[in-house]
C-alpha cells in the first residue's frame, strides 16, 4: 500500500519540476530574442543622425537680411543739412532693406582756411573719423557737376543739389539697391543672380602667340603681375583668397571668322573680328587652355598676341563700329575670364610685309595691364557702370579700388554668401528630413549648425553697422554650408533605405520568430492550465 501511494505523488511533483523547467526555458528564450535580440538588431541597424535644428532653420527665411548704414551730411549752413536730412529720412523709412542713419556734422570754423576740396575732406574727418561701410557728403560751392563721388567714401555735392540726387546716388553707385534686390528676391524673373564669390580663386594669366619664330614678342608677364595684378588682389582679399600664375602658350590655333578691311594707315589694311564671333573665338581659346585647369574656381585673363598675318586685329559691333578703346580691343565673358588683343606694332608688320627679317619688340605693359585691371574689376563685381545725370566718378589713379566702390561689394557679398547659405541649409534640412535613412554624421552636423549659427551672427552684424564682422561671417556661413552640403557621407546610405533593410532582415528573422511566438502560445496555456487547476482545488 505505501508503495502505490508514493508512486502518483512522485510523477505529480516531476510534472511540476519539468514545467518549471520548460517555463523558465521558454521565458529565457523570449527574452533572449525579444528583449536582447530585437533592441539590439534595430540599435545595430538605424542610422547614425545628428540632431538639427531644422524648425529654426526652415525659418531663416521669414528674418529679412537688413544692413545699417550710416550717412554724414556736411554743410556750411547747418538748415541746410537739417533739410536734407528731413528729405532724405522719409525716402529710407519704408525700405525693407536698408536701415540708413543719416547724420549731421558741425560747420567747422576754421573751413574758411581750406582751399581744396580734399583738404576739407581731411579736416572733416580728423573730428569725424569714419567705419567701414559709412559715406559721408560735403558741400562745396565750386563744383561743376551737381555731385562729385570720390574715391574715398565721400562725394561733393554743389549748393544746390536736391536730395532727391542724393537719394539717387546712394540708391545707385554707394548702396546699389538694385543689386540688392536680385540677391535678395525670390523670383527669377526680376533679374539673374550671379553666383555667390567662392573662398578661393586661381587667376591664370596666360599670353598666347601663335606663330613665335614669326612673332618675336617680348613681355616679362610674371613681373608685370608682380606689379600690377597681386597687389590689386591683394587689396580685395577680404571675401576671397588668389592664387596667380601666369604661363606663355604657343603655336596655338585661333578659329574665328576674320574679314580683311582697307584702311589709311602704312599697313594699308587690318582686320576685323565680329563680336558675335567672340563666343566661337572664346570657346576655340578655352580648349587650348585645357592644360590649365584646376580643381579650384579659375579667372581666365587672357593676352592675344595676333601674327602679322592677320593683325592688326580689331574687334567690331553689329553696326561695324570698332570698339577700341584706348588702342586696346578686349571683352569678358562673366564666369570664365577675359580676353585682350595685343596687336603687334606696326614697323613689326611693316617688316613681315616686306619679307624683312622678324623684328623684336616689347608688349606695352602700362596699356594692356590697365585693360586688365579694369576687366577685373568687372569680373569681380566690383565696378559700378551705371551712369546719372549730373554726376560724376572720380578716375582710379592706382592700383587701390574706390572704397564706397569696393565696401558696396562688400556688403553685396555678405548679404549674398547669407542668402545662399541660407537656400542650402533648407535644401538640405529638406531632404534629411524627408529621407530618414540619409546619415548625419558628426562632421556634417557640425557644418550645418555653425552655418545656422554664423547666419545668425552675420544678419546681427549687419544690422549693428558692423560691415567688416557681418563680412567675414557670412563667408564663414556660406563655405560651412557648402561643406555640409556636399559631404560625401550623405550619399553613403543612399542605396539602403528601410525597405531594403526590411526586405533583407525579415527573411532572416521570422523563422526565428516563429519558435518566439510557440512558445508564448504555450506558455500561455500553461499558465491557464495551471489556474485551472487552482480553482479546481
């Protein structure tokens, strides 16, 4: 009897120890695989993204870029620099662009004693000293012209001249409002954006002749950059930083449409080049350029030196006008650089004519070197071209920009670099927050938030009238978003999106998954048997 008692007991305490097993088995399992398994799978599997402040940066655009600017007026009678001031005041006030503060300055009472008009300007700004990005009018009766711009940041105006010619020319040469406003605006259809100046420039100056055993040209090019072009870049380095290298190409080959036109001179003909073959001439010169290209940004200033053959060679309108302009013919082209003709002096063709030997000469540095700078001063965006009535720009006499000339690129610069870094950093907090699987590594991150940062910064300083802070950061905005931008770690992710990454994971895990969910199954019917049972006792 003790024997068959014992034995039911025995297998009911087994079933439960083999349950206890099987649950703690099961439960191991499920938390192994669910607990452990799944987290780390999808922490091993998502995407690697810096937190951006894309809100705040998608609203950029609802701050307008407004820059201060401070302007002095100068008077012998202080009414009437109140009234200008008055005038001038309620033009500016509605402006969405410009914050201007116009100031009036003390007749001073040893004026009486200066007799130039620079002299003036001195004594005046000795008690007024200027910032960078301020101009400053003075009267002065003896003027032909009604204003007078300088090349400091100052023009003369006549004791007649109206605030409405004032307005005028602030809006036109000092501020280029216009200018302003194709950066600025949203429609393409007002006007075409140039391209932001890039950090960095390589200026290749290079002197083509074609036929040298014809055309014995001589020209110390490196020295004439020496003198002429470096120190001009080097004046207007703030926004951007040039190499300069100069080279002689040779036995180059030039395919243009050339037309031979009877004159008076000795030669008795020269040559005439359309200009609407000047892209054809442009295109034949870039190939023979190719070896000269550079991975950073090039201007292309170019010295065509023509071969007796087919010189002089002069650059003619649609309306056969030639266009030389102080005996040197030369264009542009915005983007790729400039062109300059260097026709060969006239004895030297004389010679060519009469079968004489070839004769050496020396290219004219002053003349073609002037052109240059002048056609750097265009392809830079530098220069004003625009003319008023009634006033007059004062010539460069050196190798120094005009300063209200080159502080209105300045300030065109900043407000540019500000806008497109601005259209970067949305195009791209777009697209990250659309593509969820982009990575936004550290280095990226980083770009893009200094950038954000640096706008800020950059739209403060302009509005402080600080030009010279609002510049250099504003620079620093647009090449941080650039680099942000094209960081090649954004395409890395690319191919690999979340469907992929599903379509590549579930296959693996699901038969996994299948014995998980067994055994929450049975799990759960062992734990309602065991009620069960409990209830039942």
């Amino acid at each position: 009897m003790d024997t068959a008692e014992s034995t039911p007991f025995k297998l009911k305490r087994k079933d439960k120890d083999e349950d206890k097993y099987r649950i703690s088995a099961t439960i191991a399992f499920i938390v192994v695989i669910v607990v452990i398994g799944v987290p780390m799978w999808w922490k091993t599997t998502t995407v690697y993204r810096v937190n951006l402040p894309s809100a705040p940066i998608l609203r950029l655009s609802e701050q307008s870029i407004k820059t201060a600017v401070q302007v002095a007026i100068y008077t012998q009678q202080a009414s009437r620099a109140q009234l200008l001031i008055s005038e001038l005041q309620s033009r500016f006030n509605d402006s969405d662009i410009w914050s201007v503060e116009f100031k009036q300055l003390p007749p001073l009472a040893n004026a009486k004693e200066v007799h130039t008009p620079a002299a003036l300007e001195k004594l005046i700004l000795k008690e007024h000293p200027q910032s960078v990005g301020d101009f400053m009018f003075i009267e002065w009766p003896k003027l032909e012209d009604e204003l007078l711009l300088t090349t400091e940041r100052s023009a003369l105006m006549r004791s007649d001249a109206t605030s409405h010619k004032l307005t005028q020319l602030l809006h036109s040469k000092v501020l280029q409002t216009y200018r302003m406003k194709q950066i600025l605006t949203t429609d393409e259809r007002l006007g075409v954006k140039s391209e932001a100046p890039q950090p960095v420039y390589d200026v290749i100056v290079s002197v083509l002749n074609p036929k040298p055993r014809l055309t014995h040209a001589r020209w110390n090019i490196a020295m004439a950059v020496e003198t002429y072009i470096k120190p001009f870049l080097a004046q207007v380095s703030d926004i951007s930083n040039y190499t300069v290298r100069t080279q002689w190409k040779y036995r180059v080959s030039i395919e243009a449409e050339i037309k031979q036109v009877r004159d008076q001179s000795k030669l008795g003909r020269h040559y005439a080049l359309q200009e609407s073959s000047l892209p054809h001439l442009l295109t034949s010169i870039a190939q023979n350029l190719s070896a000269s290209t550079t991975d950073k940004p090039a201007i292309n200033l170019v010295v065509y030196i023509p071969p007796c053959s087919m010189a002089p060679l002069h650059i003619y309108n649609s309306k056969n006008q030639k266009l030389t302009r102080n005996g040197v013919d030369a264009f542009i082209s915005p983007g790729w650089g400039s062109l300059i003709i260097a026709n060969p002096d006239e004895r030297v063709c004389l010679s060519y004519i009469n079968n004489e030997p070839p004769l050496a000469y020396y290219v004219n540095t002053n003349d073609n070197m002037q052109v240059m700078l002048d056609q750097l001063h265009k392809l830079l965006d530098i220069s004003s071209e625009l003319q008023i009535d009634g006033v007059k720009t004062v010539d460069i006499e050196q190798l120094v920009p005009r300063k209200w000339e080159y502080e209105s690129y300045l300030r065109r610069s900043a407000v540019r670099h500000i806008a497109t870094a601005t259209s970067t950093l949305q195009s791209l907090v777009k697209l990250l927050d659309q593509i969820s699987y982009i990575v936004i590594d550290d280095k990226v991150g980083t770009a893009i938030i200094n950038s954000y940062t640096d706008i800020l910064a950059a739209k403060a300083a302009l509005l402080e009238h600080r030009l010279g802070d609002a510049s250099a950061l504003a620079k620093r905005a647009f090449v941080a978003s650039e680099v942000g931008f094209f960081d090649a770690s954004l395409l890395a992710q690319l191919y690999f999106p979340d469907e992929q990454k599903y379509a590549i994971y579930i296959p693996l895990f699901l038969p996994v998954m299948v014995p998980v969910l067994s055994s929450f199954n049975m799990l759960r019917k062992m734990l309602q048997s065991r009620r069960t049972k409990v209830k039942l006792q």
